[in-house]
C-alpha cells in the first residue's frame, strides 16, 4: 500500500499548485500562502491530546527554526508560482536534495556517497535542458535562464532554505516524533503567518469570499498531502517516499501543459525527468 500514498502525495501537490497559479491571478499570494495553514492548523492540533508529547531544548531551537524557514519558503513559494510557469518553477524543488549534500554534512554530519554525486550531475543536466531551447543565445544560456526568471529564482531560493529546514525537520523529530513535529510546525507556520498577514494588513475578507471554494480546495489539498506523506513513511523507508514525492514536478510539467496551455513542454518533460531520476539516486544514496 506504501506506494499507492507515496504516489498520492505529489498528486496532491501537483493539483495544488495548479489551483496555486490559477488563484494568485486574483488573490494575494501570502493569503494563499496562508491558507496552505488554515484547515491543517484546526485539524491537527486536536492530535495533541492523542499522542505522548516529548518536550525539551533541542525539539523547541528545530522546530521554531524550521518553522520560521517554512514560513520564508511558503511566502517565496506561491510568489513562484504568481510570477512563473508551474512547468518550469515546479521542477526546481528537485535542487532541495542537492542543496542537502552541502547543507546536511555541515548541519548533522552526513556525506553523500557516488550516487549522490551521480545524482548532481543528473539535476544539473536537468535543470539545463528546461530551457535548452535558449541555448542558441549561448551555451550557457540555459542556465542563466534559471536566474533571469522571477518564478524559478523564487523557487531555487525555496529549495536552498528547505535543504536547510530538513534538517532541522529531522532534529525536531528524533527529539519528539514524527506527529509531534508535525502539528507544532503547523502552529508555529500558521501563527507566524497570521502575524504576518496583520502586519502588512493583507487580510482582504470580500477577495477570501469571493475565492474561498479554490482557497479551501488548497487548504484541504495541503491536508491530503500531510496525511499522504505521513501514512507513506509509516509503510515504508523514508527515502523511497522522499523520492516520490518529487514526482510532483514531473506532474506539473503536464499540468501546465494541458490545463494552462505552457509551451516547451518537450524539454521542460526531458529536463523534469532527468532530475527527478537525480534526485532519486541522491536520496536513495
């Protein structure tokens, strides 16, 4: 069955960010930021009274620290996909894994070993082939591409500052556990971007009411992907699930496709799947 939930998280995902894109034409990113948050604060907060809550020093400093990194990755995320392709931005959150090869020996000792570094090559080569297209402009064209792009300069960033959360993401757990962890960074995520929304006053009530069916579909997609994720770890190896769940770039490559009508879907297919067999190989290291 592990694979079936595996599969169902960047199902979930995909569909997610298309509806992202489609709504941030006439919503404010941050309050679909915001809303990533709303249903999965009230919904897994209860679990608090169902499970042995473990408290110390070290789950307090990774959990705060991830939260205030995911909130920064949230903001940067949907503003990704306001201003880009999700056929092009998606595919970008396969640098995470390769981001942690420097990230994870420097903040909890581990080394990748050849497949990783196989791996590297396979994002690299990836990531230039989602805009081979440019490359009679130059040779290395395609890579400035990446930079030049609002949308895939947002998302490179969210996949730097996740490559540092994980890792905090993996300290907050062995302190706690996995659901533990899971409902305080819903808290800390959520309230951090209540704050946020009151401070910069982008608390808009007539546009929430007027998009509240596709804002609520994202909120209540953000659940499924939570649950996906977690019932996946709890029937197999974390790696295996990690790896599929960057199947949701892949997905958004044919979502943009044929529901958004994005062009250089040849390459940007080519590019996705040359990274996500990248990832695959450094998480599977």
């Amino acid at each position: 069955m592990w694979i079936i939930f595996a599969l169902l998280n960047p199902l979930s995902e995909a569909i997610r960010s298309l509806i992202s894109k489609k709504t941030s034409e006439r919503v404010d990113p941050l309050i679909i930021a915001w809303f990533n948050y709303f249903l999965p604060f009230f919904l897994f907060v209860p679990g608090l009274f169902f499970i042995e809550l473990k408290f110390s020093y070290t789950f307090w400093q990774a959990v705060i620290i991830s939260g205030l990194i995911n909130l920064t990755a949230t903001v940067f995320y949907n503003k990704a996909l306001a201003f880009g392709n999700i056929s092009s931005v998606m595919p970008m959150l396969s640098f995470t894994p390769l981001f942690m090869l420097v990230t994870s020996p420097i903040l909890i000792g581990e080394f990748p070993n050849i497949y990783g570094l196989l791996g590297i090559i396979l994002i690299v080569s990836g990531s230039y082939l989602l805009n081979f297209k440019s490359i009679k402009n130059g040779i290395f064209t395609p890579f400035k591409s990446l930079i030049k792009n609002k949308g895939t300069r947002y998302m490179l960033f969210v996949a730097f500052i996740w490559s540092i959360s994980a890792n905090f993401d993996k300290i907050s757990i062995k302190s706690s556990s996995v659901y533990q962890h899971l409902i305080f960074i819903n808290v800390v995520v959520f309230s951090l971007m209540s704050l946020l929304l009151y401070a910069k006053s982008r608390f808009n009530i007539k546009i929430i009411l007027e998009n509240k069916k596709n804002l609520l579909l994202i909120s209540g997609l953000a659940v499924s992907s939570f649950i996906f994720h977690m019932v996946a770890l709890s029937l197999t190896l974390v790696a295996y699930v990690i790896a599929l769940k960057r199947l949701s770039g892949l997905l958004s490559v044919f979502f943009g496709y044929y529901f958004l009508k994005e062009e250089g879907i040849k390459e940007r297919l080519l590019g996705a799947t040359c990274m996500f067999f990248g990832v695959a190989l450094i998480v599977l290291s």
